[in-house]
C-alpha cells in the first residue's frame, strides 16, 4: 500500500477485532508482520491508506480499541515513526 500508516497493537484479541470492524466499516486495510522497528505486543498489525486516517481514530475511539499507536514511514523512508498514540485519540 502507497501512502500507508500502521496499527500496531499489544494484543492480538485487539488487532483481530479492529481488523473486523475496519473492514465491516468498509476502510480498506493489509494485515501483515509488525516491523521489527515497531516495539509492540503483537506481531500483527494493520496497514491503511493515510487518507483514512481520521475514519480509522473515530472507530477506534467509539469501540474503545487498545493500541500501541498508529506509525507512518520516516522521511527517508527506513522506518517507522508515532504519529499518533493511543491517549491523542481518547
């Protein structure tokens, strides 16, 4: 996915829910591995297009969904970096 962003969670019950109800709402999304620069509880995380992102916060503050925070691809493009945490969604 161009212009990805990534989930990451602490558990892996909270990735397969929020994967469920990204997808019953409709956002687009990619499962895959957490990148070994993502310190998280969960090897599985959620891919989705940047242009989702303020759907993707809504969603995950009105079913209440645990997770260690939403990334994005640092400007050269070798990692990850936070973008948004958990407690800036409510």
């Amino acid at each position: 996915m161009e212009g990805e962003l990534l989930i990451a969670f602490d558990s892996t019950q909270q990735a397969l829910r929020a994967e469920m109800l990204l997808e019953y709402a409709e956002i687009e999304i990619d499962i895959f591995p957490t990148p070994k620069e993502i310190t998280a509880g969960c090897a599985m995380s959620i891919a989705f297009y940047r242009n989702a992102l303020e759907p993707v916060c809504t969603l995950i503050k009105e079913q209440s969904i645990e997770i260690r925070g939403i990334y994005g691809r640092t400007g050269d493009g070798g990692g990850y970096a936070i973008i948004v945490e958990q407690e800036e969604i409510g």
